[in-house]
C-alpha cells in the first residue's frame, strides 16, 4: 500500500522545472489525484488531506485541463466518507477554472451543484446557473433552471434533475455511478411517500395498521408487493411506516449519500 505523501506542493516549482512539459505533468499528478481519490473510497478512508494540494498542483501546472477542475470540485464537495467534504476549496477550484478558461460555461452548472446539493444556498445556486447561461454555447435548461431553484429552492424533481444532467454529461464510471445511486434514492423517496399513503388509506379502511404490504395486496390497494430500484421488496416498520429492505444494499448507499430533501423523508 502506497504511503500517502506529496514531497512537492509549490505548483509554480513545479510548472518552472518542467519547462514545456508542464501539461504532460499535470496529466500525471491529474492521474494520481484519480488514483488517490480512488483508493480511499475503496479502503473507506475519509481521511482527504491530500486532495486539495494534489488539485493545485495539477491545474496550476495545467489551468486549462478542464477535468480536474470539474471532477476534481466533486471530489472535494462530496460529504465523508465518500469526499472530503469540503465545498469551500471546490468553488474556489471552480472560480479557479472560470478564470483560466472564461468561455467554459460548464464550470456554472458545476458551481451551482456545489451551492444547490453541498450548501443548500439557492440563491447562489441560482445565480450560478443563470450567470453560465449568457454565455451563447449553454444550453437552454440553465436559464430554465436557474428560475426553478430560484422559486422553489431544493424538491425531488429538481434534484433529480441535476442529478440525471451528472449522469448523461460526465464520461467517469464512479460518477456516472455515484449520480444513478443518488437517483435511485430519490425513486426510493418517491416510493416511500407514495407506499405511506396507501398504508395510512389502509389503517383508515382496517381500523389498524397493516402487519405487511401484502396486507395492502391483498385489501386491492396495490397491485403487487412494491420493490425498490434494485429489485428489493419494500418493508413495514414496526409503527407501519414503509422502509427499505435491510437486505438492499440502498441501505447502506441511504446512510452514507442521502441529505434531507424539503417535503421527503429521509
């Protein structure tokens, strides 16, 4: 197991010593960060120190290396264990990115999933959008969403949308993960709010609480026992709440990704 450690952390060193081969060198320190962030999701690791120096040295050595800024700001804004957890140091790596490369109008949407997801700041989350769509390339949905955050701050269907936009831009395995994962925890909400209902409908009907969904089955308020996105059946808890199987693995996905959403258990 590699120790880890970064023996150089002065960027404009290092961009100095490598004359003409700077950008080959921030491909190699982009690689490691890659490599650094990878490892500790796997060993559990939320210890990230690491990550923010390696970033500056990658984009100082190379400010127009457009991933590391976008994948990079993930990394550092993501909550432990699967992030450091800081949202502070990833806008200003993606101010950092706005300033190298001002026509890049993707660096907005980024900054305001940071303000949107990480700090629950729509009103800068708003302005984020709505500043990346007057540039003529953006596509037409910042405008759109920027006035939707705006009006309603954080609900389900935005979330979801924001995260779908992750999962149909990004080219990354573990991103495109990551966002399906949040995605099928948003059904799982949707499920839940909805699963609620029959049951409270049921306990009005019965007199009691239903024991399982099968009671709601067979009573013809569903059509069949609900499962999650994984195939898992839902359960009742003790007081007759719907709830995740303990088997699904969305349990586990549940307690370390899932923040409280306005109007959503979670």
């Amino acid at each position: 197991q590699e120790k880890d450690d970064l023996v150089l952390r002065s960027g404009p060193m290092l961009k100095a010593i490598s004359l003409e081969y700077a950008p080959l060198m921030a491909d190699l320190y982009w690689t490691r960060v890659v490599q650094y962030y990878g490892d500790k999701n796997v060993r559990h690791d939320a210890n990230f120190e690491l990550l923010w120096p390696l970033l500056d040295v990658t984009t100082t050595l190379d400010p127009n290396l457009l991933v590391a800024y976008r994948f990079g700001s993930m990394f550092l804004s993501e909550g432990p264990p699967s992030g450091a957890g800081r949202p502070d140091l990833a806008i200003e790596l993606i101010y950092r990115g706005i300033r190298a490369n001002p026509e890049y109008w993707r660096f907005y949407e980024d900054l305001g999933f940071i303000y949107y997801f990480e700090l629950k700041d729509y009103q800068k989350a708003s302005a984020a959008f709505l500043e990346g769509s007057k540039n003529p390339a953006a596509l037409v949905w910042m405008k759109v969403l920027a006035a939707k955050v705006s009006e309603q701050g954080e609900n389900s269907d935005t979330s979801a949308f924001l995260w779908n936009e992750i999962y149909s831009s990004t080219s990354d395995p573990q991103m495109k993960q990551n966002a399906q994962t949040h995605l099928q925890l948003l059904k799982v909400d949707g499920d839940c709010k909805q699963l609620n209902m029959i049951a409270a409908e049921y306990e009005k009907r019965a007199g009691r609480p239903a024991k399982s969904l099968h009671d709601l089955v067979i009573a013809g308020l569903l059509p069949r026992v609900a499962v999650d996105p994984l195939g898992f059946p839902y359960v009742l808890d003790p007081e007759g709440k719907v709830q995740l199987n303990p088997a699904s693995p969305l349990v586990e996905q549940k307690r370390i990704y899932q923040k409280p959403l306005v109007g959503a258990a979670h």
